[in-house]
C-alpha cells in the first residue's frame, strides 16, 4: 500500500496531514507527501487556475504508484483541491479521499467531488481505510468516512474522539520521499529547502529566527461564534474536545527537532490557548523545555487564561514573543462572538500582565477581526478606543471577517440575508483583504503600536468617524488603500535584496 497525501496550503505547515503520515507510517504504511504552496498566495481569485499544467503533470506522475490520494483542505483553499481532485482523475484511477477542516464542515459539499470524505481527526480513520483497501474489505462503514459508489452516498457517523493523543507520534518531518512546489515545480523536499522554506514562515521572517512549529493539544476551551472550533465542536459536543499531549510526549518531538533539523533556532507553539494549560502543566512544561531544549519560543494566549504565574514561568523557561485574541472593544460585539466574559477590563488586565515582561520579550500581537457586517459606527469607537489604552510596545494584528460555514456566526448572518454568494464572500475571501474604510485605516496605522494614542483618541470621535465613514467617501480610503498596498509591493524586492 502507498498513499499519497496532498497539502495544498500557503505554507508546508500542513499539522493534521504530517500527523497521518506519521500514523501511517508508525503501522508499516507507505507514505509520499506533497506541498503544493498556492503560487497567488492570499489574493484568493475565484474560478482562476491554482497550478499550471507542467505542475501537475508532475503531480499525476508522482502519485501515479498510489493505491489510495489524500488531500487536505480548508475552506480557503477548496478551489485548490477541486481543481487538482480534477486533474487527478483525468489522468489516473487512484481514490481521492478528502479531509480537513473543510471537510468536516461540509462534507456533503465535498462528497460530490471525492471519491471519500473523513469528517473529523483523520489517523485511525484512514488506517482503517487502507487496511481495508489492502486486504479488499468492504470499505462502506467506516466510522468518520463518507463515501459515494456508483451514485450512492454513505454518511458513516464520527467515532469518538481519541483522549489520549499521546497514542499518535510526532509530525511528520522526516523529508523522506517528501516534495514542494518551489520556484514554479515540484521538488524533493530535502533538509536545505527544508530550512529556506522554515525561514519564509510568518513569525519567522518577524523574529528573524528559523522556527519550527508544532501544537501541544487539540481543540480550545473556548466556543467563539466565529470560529471554527465552533463548528467543530458541534460535530463531537464540548466534552472531550480539548486534549493534551503530555510534557514528555512535546519535549520527545523537540528532542528529534535538535538532532534533526539543526538550523531550527526556535520554536513556534500554535496551540489556539496555550495558556489554558493548567499552571502544574505549565510549569512541568517548562522545566522540561528550559533543560533539555533551550531555544527562545512563542504561544497563543486568551485573556481568561493569562496569570502572572503562568507568564512568568514561560518568559523564564525562554517565551520571547505572544499572541493575543482580543477581536473587539465593544461589549456588543463581544457577546455577538460568544465572548462576553473576555470584557475590555478582562483584556487590559491580561495586557498589563504582559506589559510586565516588555524588557523581556518582544511586543506582543494582539488580534482584532474587522468588517464585521453587524458592527455600528459606536462599536468601531470602541475597539479603536480600546486600542488607544493599550500599553506599549504591542503590534495589532487585524482580520477581515470571514463567516465560516458551520460556524454560528455564519449560520446567522445566513439566515439574515448578509451572504450573497458563497463563493465571493466566503470561498475566495482573505481574511488580509480588509475594507478600505476611515476606522480600518485608523488601525492599520496603530499596527505597530507606534501610533500616539491621544491622536487616535481624538481620531476616533463620533463626530469624525460618522463624518468619514460616509459610503460618498468610500473611494477616497479604496484609493488610499491601494497606494498603501502598491507601497508596500515597492518595497519588497529592496527588502529582499537586502
């Protein structure tokens, strides 16, 4: 048996299929991974062709030995799967099965164009797939995968979710038999474009360090309206949805990272509240990390989370840089995302922690989503006077929205006729690609927290704001942002020639 599993993501992160190949082969399975980086990046294009025929001509001969292909997804890149899911069958026989975020969320969508769908965490479920292929059993109940045959759909239910994950090894890192779409073509992804490609990562290229980045857990503790673990969560219910990876079973992956990847400089936890780890955890954690590991790392935190004690157990054992979710100032919006208990006294509290450790560690980035469509002029005040009592140094990291399907949000703003089209306002949205209004503006000049904080007080008045909000100025701010953007496209080749 070989199978052959597909990550058409901007970056070669791509966690859950590193995860199933490792799984696969810890039970004598034969795996090839493929990362195809979309070349259009975040200037998502509807209908426009992803890959250009030379690479996926390359793609069909690669999988072409395959008894069974595996593609991820996200919601993001569904046109990506779909047109490399099409080129695949033109030119060969193998089964497509699809999985992923995705996936999961819309399976029914998906089933039209894979021969299978697996709706949830993917290891034993596609072990037991081709387990099934190989000894040619009857593949038709398998719990997490859909499957059509000859015009039939059958929708297996989810099994439970595993607690213990310390049952599954380490990502797969291993370059072995593993390739890249770099410069226009697939490649065999060795240990040096290993390194060139880590150091292009996002936090990367921001700490000028070469990270790696891994998860300690699954799922979070909490249910945002917005997100999807929202929708997740709906699938397998509240209980039992967060899990951890015990201290031993991490410090075991970082322990082959330093033997194996020696350029790695530094690691990039991505969990979505590390910070929700229990305080023992926490401290076991760090202990462990501190002795045996040693590198200068970064997490995730939620207000709800963060405690002095925490914070200073990981600044001492070395975290250097931390992200925040704030999303929003206003108290309304707060609990249209289901986080009313993450209240602007909540947020500074948490932010005056952190601001403790500013001599220590980088400014921190706090996330805030815009263009939310049920915003008023007031709740954009108050996120923007929210920003302004942010002690400094910080970064502001802002989304455009992006109403998931699955997720409460978008279930709402469904119902309330504020989606046209899908596939515009969803499908090919990037959550970069944000309005070009007077109150974004206002924030994209407060990115590097540099920004004077009366001035921006005083910027966002009402009187201002409902004055330069008007939709007749509207083309002003779109010009504005355009010369920001053909800017900061001019400024990249010096950059990178420098």
């Amino acid at each position: 048996m070989k199978v052959t599993l597909i990550s058409p993501y901007p970056d070669i992160t791509a966690f859950g299929l590193r995860n199933i190949s490792s799984f696969l082969r810890h039970h004598h399975v034969q795996t090839r991974m493929v990362f195809l980086p979309d070349p259009l990046g975040d200037d998502l294009i509807a209908d426009s062709q992803r890959y250009s025929d030379n690479v996926l001509n390359d793609l069909v001969r690669l999988s072409c030995d395959s008894d069974l292909i595996g593609i991820g997804l996200m919601t993001n890149y569904f046109d990506n799967a779909r047109q490399i899911t099409s080129y695949l069958k033109k030119n060969g026989d193998a089964p497509i099965l699809w999985g992923g975020v995705h996936a999961t969320i819309r399976p029914d969508e998906c089933i039209r164009l894979a021969d299978m769908v697996c709706v949830g965490d993917g290891e034993e479920a596609v072990l037991e797939l081709v387990q099934r292929i190989k000894h040619n059993q009857s593949i038709d109940n398998i719990p997490n995968i859909w499957i059509r045959t000859n015009g039939n759909i059958v929708q297996n239910a989810p099994r439970p979710l595993t607690q213990d994950i310390n049952a599954f090894p380490a990502p797969d890192y291993s370059c072995q038999d593993h390739h890249v779409l770099h410069n226009g073509q697939i490649r065999p992804l060795d240990i040096e474009l290993l390194k060139t490609i880590l150091s292009q990562g996002t936090v990367s290229q921001h700490l000028g360090r070469i990270g790696y980045q891994t998860m300690t857990g699954r799922g979070c503790p909490h249910k945002c309206s917005y997100c999807i673990n929202d929708a997740v969560k709906n699938l397998y219910g509240p209980k039992g949805y967060l899990r951890w990876r015990s201290v031993e079973h991490v410090i075991s992956e970082l322990r082959w990272v330093k033997q194996h990847l020696p350029f790695v400089n530094f690691i990039w936890i991505s969990d979505d509240a590390f910070f929700s780890r229990p305080l023992k955890d926490i401290q076991s954690f760090c202990n462990a990390y501190k002795k045996e590991i040693g590198f200068p790392f970064s997490c995730l935190a939620s207000p709800l989370t963060m405690t002095e004690e925490k914070m200073e157990c990981l600044v001492n054992a070395g975290l250097i840089y931390l992200q925040m979710g704030v999303q929003s100032g206003s108290a309304r919006i707060q609990e249209l995302f289901n986080r009313k208990a993450m209240n602007n006294a909540v947020m500074l509290s948490a932010m005056k922690i952190i601001h403790q450790y500013r001599d220590r560690v980088y400014p921190p980035s706090y996330d805030f989503i815009l263009d939310v469509p049920y915003e008023t002029i007031m709740d954009k005040i108050e996120s923007l006077r929210l920003i302004a009592r942010i002690p400094k140094p910080f970064r502001l990291q802002p989304f455009s929205l992006v109403l998931y399907p699955g997720t409460h949000l978008y279930k709402m703003a469904k119902a309330d006729g504020l989606i046209q089209n899908e596939n515009t306002d969803i499908y090919t949205k990037s959550y970069t690609r944000r309005a070009p209004t007077y109150t974004n503006l206002l924030i994209l000049l407060s990115k590097n927290g540099k920004f004077p904080s009366r001035l921006l007080h005083f910027l966002s008045a009402y009187p201002i704001v409902a004055l330069m909000e008007r939709q007749c100025l509207q083309p002003i701010f779109k010009a504005i942002f355009a010369g920001i953007k053909q800017f900061k496209m001019m400024l990249k080749p010096s950059v990178t020639n420098g």
